[in-house]
C-alpha cells in the first residue's frame, strides 16, 4: 500500500492543532512529530465538492467546471434533474464527477487499486471501490434523516472508518481517500469549538492509528496525509439573498424551485458564505461585466451595503477581475508578467496595507502572490479570485460574505451555527500533516495531488 489521504472535513489548523497539543489526538500528533504540520490555503469557494477538487486533480474548482456547489448552466448543455441549475446538495451530488471536465484525471484514475469512502468527487473508482454512497446524498437527505443524532453519525463513520481499514489489510489498495465528514456536520450544528466537534476529530485520529498499526505489522509502508477542505467560523447573522433581490423588483430563480422566478438573475449559493449572481438568463453566452455594469451596478452597491456582503468580484474578462467592498474597488490581472493587484478606489483585500505600498503590487507569480496576501484577511485571494472568476461557469458577480454572515436565510435543513464558503481566512485555512518531511513547505491543497502521485509512485 502506499498512499492514504484522510480528509478531516472542515477542521480549522488552529482547532487541530490545539488538540493536538493538549494530548487528545495521539496518532495525530506522531505523525505531525515524523512528518511535519503545516497551515495551507484551500480553495474559493471554500466548501465540501469544489474544495476537494485540488486534491483529487491538482487544479482550482472553477478552472476544471465545479464552480462552487450550486452553479446556474447558462449553455443547457448539461441539463439535469433541476433544468440548467445544478446543486450537488441532495440527490445531485454524484453529478460532480461528469461536470469535472473529462480532460483532468483524477487520482483515482491515475492509482492502480483506489478505495474511498465518502468522498463527493469519485470518478475513477471502478465498482465497489466507492463506499458510503448510499448516505452520500448528505447533507438534505441524510441530515433530515439523522437529524441532530450526533451519536448516529459518529457511529456511521467509525463503522465506514472500519469497513475501509479492514478492506485496506485484506486488498492493499495503493491509494485511499477517507471523508471524515462529522466535523464539519458538527460544526455547523453546534460551533467548531464545540466538544463534538472534539469526538469527530477523535474519529481521524483513531483512523490514522488503526491504519499505521497495521501497516506496521504487515511491514508495508504507509504515506499517510491529513488534510481539511475548508475552515469554519460562527455565524449569526443570516441573508435571504433570493428574497433580498425579489425584493429590488428582479425576477429570481434559486434552489429549490429554479424553474420559477423570472429570467434577471439565478442566484446560487455555492457555499453558505458564498454566491454566484448569473445575470440576464436569456443571454446565451457569458456576458461579462462591462455588458452588465449600467444595470446592475446599483445592485451591487446595494449588496455592498448590507452587513452580509463583504466583497463582490466582478469578472471584466479572462485574466481580469474587479473585486469592490463598501470601502473602495480595486483590480486584479494576471497576463505574461504574472500577478498584479492595482487600487482602483480603495484596497477592498487589504493588499496595499499589508505591503505598505501605494497603488500596484505588479508581476507576482503564483507563488510571491500566495506570500503577499498571506498577512491579509484573504489569503491567496489574488490567485483564488481568478481561479474562480474566469471559469467558464462562474456567475456574473460573486460574493464573499463578511464573517458571521451566511447568504441563505431559509431551505437549510441544517440550523448553522457555523459556516464557510468565503474568501476569509477562517473559511480558506486549512491543516495538512504528511508522515514524511517534506522538501519545502506545501502553500495550497493544490499540492495533496502530487504529493499523492509521488508517494503512490514510490509504492510501485
Ligand atoms: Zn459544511
């Protein structure tokens, strides 16, 4: 065997780490001790399915067509059960593995013997190697189905942890992904810090335990990750943004009744702190935003003004995107030259404060833009706005909600007290533990994927 990623879903680095050190993740901390920890960016929009795209793929959600949970098909080339509007809540969530576009493999394609279980993208896995699909169908059917039965859950995914361990003894699969799914599910129910949220990260601990255990005893070498998809922080503060904008006198579609609602704008929670406006949608193709500024700027002033809306990105045309808050606007390119972030206005990602420069920071590449956001409220905000905003099927204007604020006040069959989605901080920071040291340290989940490749490739 070689390869082992267990996703600690929604577990923040600071949540684990604190654990760790007060002696409560054991296995855990070994392999932080062996291996190293390290505090990574993950992706926009920082939620379950598209953040799990850059370690399957090695690739950005929106650039590879998952461009957040919920997206609107302004081409109807790939109609299903809601018409043009996809959600991979509920029973749409296996969806993901035909809109992921056909031309990026993904880990399970490229491994010889994959096995995973709960794991939202699964292309790749032949018959029988996917388990936990049944109550995949999180979280609509299953949460209203174990409503609140924290106990129920726990107990699922400690049986799945076992049924996987043990088909990993028996069949020495070469790679296996595990979605360690209660810590987010928990979250969201009863805050991060709560002490369930402690049990379910328990949960990874005694998985990663089990798994070393075992390969120790079988003499196998085991290349063990640990990683999280996204952050969490509290939130109390709910908008209705479909009702927001039936209200300014737009005709809105937005889940769960797409098919009603009029043609201005498809509004498309991608996330909970997150959203993608698809405007005008009888426009056959993407109009960008110079078609659309005249009428909808007032709108996203409007949005702007609302507690709950902290930024809006505004895609102009590939490679070029406006990002505006309350406070000012600005832009952000990236041509032949890399990276620059220029002041339009104001400095709506707290780039120019952070660098104590005046107007452009010019010509960053991937990784000096990654460095120069990290001490900003956004990190990697420069390569992460693009990535979204010039995929194909991004909406017209996305927002990022401010913290303590989530953009759907009604449908949730969830209550939140918890939530991510955003460009924040708190929502796009995230863990990641190797069992071996790592030649330098990895900045973006972007790099699970190789790191998987290298250690599936050293089991050959
Ligand atoms: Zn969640």
């Amino acid at each position: 065997m070689s390869c082992v990623i267990l996703v600690a879903d929604g577990a923040r680095p600071d949540t684990l780490r604190a654990a760790m050190d007060a002696g409560h993740l054991p296995a855990l901390d070994a392999l932080r001790r062996a291996g190293g920890a390290h505090d990574v960016t993950s992706v926009f929009p920082s939620v379950t399915g598209p953040a799990w795209v850059p370690f399957l793929t090695g690739r950005h959600p929106g650039t590879v067509g998952i461009p957040g949970i919920r997206w609107w098909d302004r081409t109807g080339a790939r109609a299903y059960a809601h018409g043009t509007a996809r959600s991979y809540v509920g029973f749409e969530a296996l969806r993901q593995d035909g809109d992921l576009d056909p031309a990026v493999p993904t880990l399970f394609e490229l491994a010889e013997r994959p096995l995973a279980a709960l794991t939202p993208l699964g292309r790749g896995l032949p018959d029988g190697a996917r388990l936990g699909t049944a109550i995949h169908h999180w979280p609509r059917l299953a949460w209203t189905h174990f409503r609140g039965d924290i106990a129920g859950w726990l107990r699922l995914e400690r049986a799945l942890a076992a049924q996987v361990a043990d088909r990993v003894d028996a069949g020495r699969p070469d790679l296996v992904v595990f979605g360690h799914q209660c810590i987010d599910k928990l979250s969201h129910l009863r805050g991060h810090g709560a002490p369930e949220v402690l049990e379910a990260l328990r949960l990874v601990d005694a998985m990663a335990a089990r798994l070393a255990d075992d390969a120790a005893r079988r003499g196998d070498p085991l290349h063990l990750i640990v990683v999280s998809d996204h952050g969490h922080s509290p939130v109390t503060g709910h908008l209705d943004l479909a009702g927001w904008l039936r209200a300014m006198g737009l005709g809105v579609r937005a889940h769960p009744f797409p098919f009603l609602g009029g043609d201005d704008v498809a509004v498309m929670v991608g996330g909970n702190a997150m959203a993608h406006l698809h405007l005008e949608l009888t426009r056959p193709a993407r109009p960008w935003w110079p078609r659309l500024a005249r009428r909808w700027d007032p709108v996203v002033t409007a949005l702007l003004d609302t507690d709950a809306v902290e930024l809006a990105l505004l895609p102009i045309a590939p490679g070029h995107c406006e990002i505006r808050a309350r406070g000012g606007r600005a832009e952000v390119v990236r041509d032949r030259h890399g990276y620059t972030y220029r002041a339009l206005d104001g400095d709506p990602l707290g780039l120019a404060s952070a660098l104590g420069a005046s107007g452009a920071v010019e010509g960053l590449d991937a990784d000096a833009a990654h460095a120069a956001c990290a001490a900003t409220p956004f990190p990697d905000a420069l390569v992460q706005v693009l990535a979204l905003a010039d995929g194909p099927r991004a909406g017209d204007v996305i927002l990022s909600a401010a913290l303590g604020w989530d953009l759907r006040a009604r449908w949730e069959p969830i209550p939140h007290r918890s939530t991510h989605g955003s460009l924040r901080a708190a929502h796009l920071q995230v863990p990641l533990l190797t069992s071996w040291p790592l030649a330098r340290p990895p900045r973006r989940t972007t790099e699970v994927f190789d790191l998987a490749r290298a250690a599936m490739a050293a089991g050959r």
